[in-house]
C-alpha cells in the first residue's frame, strides 16, 4: 500500500458533512427526507435567516444567509425548523469519533467539517479506500451524507471537498491546479471574500490562476502578508499540520444578535449590549481567558457594518468592565440611524495563567490590599500544586463536556471534549 502513499509529503482529508443541520434533522425524522426543508431562527421574527437548507430547497434557490421571506418566494412549501443545537452536537461528535478510529491527527474547524492526516494510514489502506470507507461509515452510523477532498495539504483538500457535493470524493494533486483550480474565478478561492475579490479585480486580477502569477510586491502593497499568504495558496502552498490541539486556541470569542426591528432607542440599544457583554464574558470565564481588546459590531437598517475595537491596558473578562469598554465605543461610533444588529467580540484573548496586569495608579491600591490574600494563595499553591487553589475562578479541566449547552455559536465551541 506504500507505493499509493507520497515517499515525502502528506495525504490529507477535508471531510465536509453536507447541508449538516438540515440532514441532521432528516436522519432524526426520515418522514423529512426529499422535502424542502430550512433550518433558521423564529419565522415569526426578521431573525429568522436561513442558516441551512436541504438540497432540495436549493434546487428551488434557497440559500444560505436568506431571510425567510425571501426564500418561501421562491419555495412556498419551504419546511422550516428552529436550530436544535444538542442534537447538532451529538452528530458532530459521532462525526469526529469516526474520523478518529482511522487516524490520531485530526483536526476539527468547525461543527461539521474538519481534516484527517492519513500518511501514515497506508496500512489500512489505499487514500481513496479510507475516504470511501469514512464516507460510508458516516453514512452507515449517523446516517448523514458528507463530501471528502484528497490532497497534499490542508487548502487543496479543502478546495476538493467542495468540487463534488453531495456525497463527493474528490483528489486533487499538485500537477492538477492548473487546470482544476486557475481557471475558477476569484471569489471560488477560500480565503478570499467579496472585498478581497473587489480589491484583486481593481488590479484586473480574476481568476485563481492570475493571483498565482502576480507581482508579489503588488500583492503585499494590496493586501499586506495576506496577499503572499493567497498566492502561494493560488500555487498549491499550504505547510500548515494538521493540528489536533488547534480546538482549544481562541484568537477571539464574540457574540452578536438581529434585533426583532430597526430601533434608535438608545436605552434598548444599551440593554443588547448588556446581554451581549453578559455572554461574552461568561464563555470566557468558560474557557478560561481573558480579553485585551474588545470589538463593537454595528448594522444598520440598509446593512451597513461598522466595526470599532479598543486595545486594552490591562485585559479583561468581568461583564461590567466589557459592558464600559462596549458602551464607550458604541456611544462614540454611533451615528443615530436605525440599527439592525449588534455584536461585541473579545478579541487578541489570553490564557488567565499568562494574563500579567499592567497596574496602574488607579488599581494599584486595590491590587495592593489584596497582596496578603494573593501570598497565601502562593504559598498553598507551592506546597499542593498550581491548580489547587485559585481566587474567583473554579478550574476546569480543558477538555470539558462536549454537551454544554452554553455553546451555541457557530465556532469551535461545539467541539469541546
């Protein structure tokens, strides 16, 4: 089985369940299967976008991101259903059990997607006879219909798994970009957006293959280190590992909200914020970190989006002290139009451990007529271990519960074990 596998590189897996929630659903209630059916918020609420839908919806031209209004026009008999996370959780994590029984080195991105390092799977068997086998077994077990993309890196098995849905194998190799990947438009490109696209287009660039051949200078001046970043992915380049432990680092933890109807009532307004800064703070007490710069997310009703952050001097995780640097900013940025959305993000976060506070005059004397509580924490600390004992916090252990029904953001959350 040696000769299938690479002498010096790697065979690498991108397995991207299929329209997860809304199959999820389906293999709950098989009465729902072949039927249009939606997955979004309250349909009684402008909320209510779509967030997935079968592949029958889109056959009819619902799609991702769609408010509900929209999309029953072009499906009138459009099945909607509200998210039932826990159930999304438990396929997720059958999902991944699988992907483990074949390898050690996987990595989870998100809720329904993640990638599997099989180089040194030749035992088992063949490349494509593990992602027939994987696919099956999803199939067989969960009964849930997922696409996989074979390749030598992270970015390429990602682009594969997106060519054939649903229920696709796909293998692209190196010797295949130039045919399989320059010719796609921009916007096709992972890792590209549509402001990205708009910037590399003002440079007539449009296709994969043109950002793959540009003038790297160009491209650094255009978009900084991302712009190399894109074109040596545009070439096939990705080094990055496949990283088990990359579940547990968060660059950022945020939440945001759709209000039930454009307001300029600054006091309701305040009151989001509130609930949003109440949340934040407790999914970082959850995991243990601490933020050093908060984001202030702001729409209004023509959906124009606004983003505002503030560096901090010392970091921070208590509702109250994000609630200040939130209103500050949003009462700063604010123009008084009607606003549609909402969103506060901790950003650049820190593990509690490493967080060192920059005192300053203001704190030093609180800080100080704590010290003789924090030398006996120290001491008790030396003597039974770091973890024995620490002040306001209840230490968890790192891979808690997957269950826990505080996560239902659309990131790595769900992923905790």
């Amino acid at each position: 089985m040696k000769a299938h596998y690479p002498k010096n590189g790697r065979v690498i897996l991108h397995v991207d369940m299929n329209s997860f929630y809304a199959s999820v659903e389906m293999a709950y209630n098989p009465s729902l299967k072949g039927k249009p059916l939606a997955i979004a918020g309250n349909p009684e609420e402008r909320r209510g976008i779509v967030i997935t839908c079968s592949y029958e919806a889109r056959g009819m031209g619902v799609k991702t991101t769609m408010p509900l209004w929209e999309a029953k026009k072009y499906c009138p008999d459009l099945i909607v259903m509200t998210p039932n996370f826990d159930r999304y959780r438990a396929a997720s994590k059958g999902m991944f059990d699988i992907l483990r029984e074949y390898s050690d080195l996987v990595e989870p991105v998100s809720i329904d997607e993640g990638y599997v390092d099989i180089t040194e799977c030749h035992d088992q068997g063949t490349p494509i006879f593990l992602a027939q086998s994987i696919q099956n077994q999803i199939l067989r077990r969960l009964d849930l219909p997922c696409s996989i993309g074979i390749a030598p890196n992270k970015f390429l098995a990602k682009t594969a798994s997106d060519m054939k849905k649903p229920m696709g194998i796909t293998i692209l190799r190196k010797r295949d970009i130039p045919n399989k990947l320059w010719p796609l438009p921009l916007i096709e490109m992972h890792g590209i957006g549509q402001k990205t696209a708009e910037k590399l287009n003002g440079v007539t660039m449009y296709t994969i293959g043109e950002l793959a051949a540009a003038n790297a200078m160009q491209l650094q001046a255009l978009l900084g280190i991302n712009g190399l970043r894109l074109k040596e992915r545009a070439n096939g380049q990705d080094n990055r590992p496949v990283d088990p432990e990359s579940i547990y680092d968060y660059k950022s933890v945020g939440n945001s909200t759709t209000l039930s109807k454009d307001t300029t009532n600054q006091q309701e307004l305040l009151e989001v914020l509130h609930m949003l800064s109440e949340k934040v703070s407790r999914r970082l007490q959850d995991k243990e970190v601490m933020a050093t710069t908060i984001q202030v997310m702001i729409r209004d009703k023509h959906r124009k989006t606004i983003t505002r952050s503030k560096k901090l001097e010392n970091p921070i995780y208590k509702k109250d002290d994000m609630l200040t640097v939130a209103k500050g900013l949003f009462l700063e940025h604010w123009d008084g139009n009607p606003i549609r959305l909402l969103g506060v993000t901790a950003q650049d976060v820190i593990e509690k451990e490493e967080a060192v506070q920059q005192l300053d005059l203001f704190s030093y004397e609180k800080e100080a007529k704590q010290e003789p509580l924090l030398n006996v924490m120290s001491q008790l600390q030396g003597k039974f271990g770091k973890h024995s004992i620490q002040k306001g916090v209840t230490k968890k252990n790192r891979k808690q519960s997957f269950n826990s029904k505080q996560d239902t953001s659309f990131n790595k959350d769900f992923l905790r074990e």
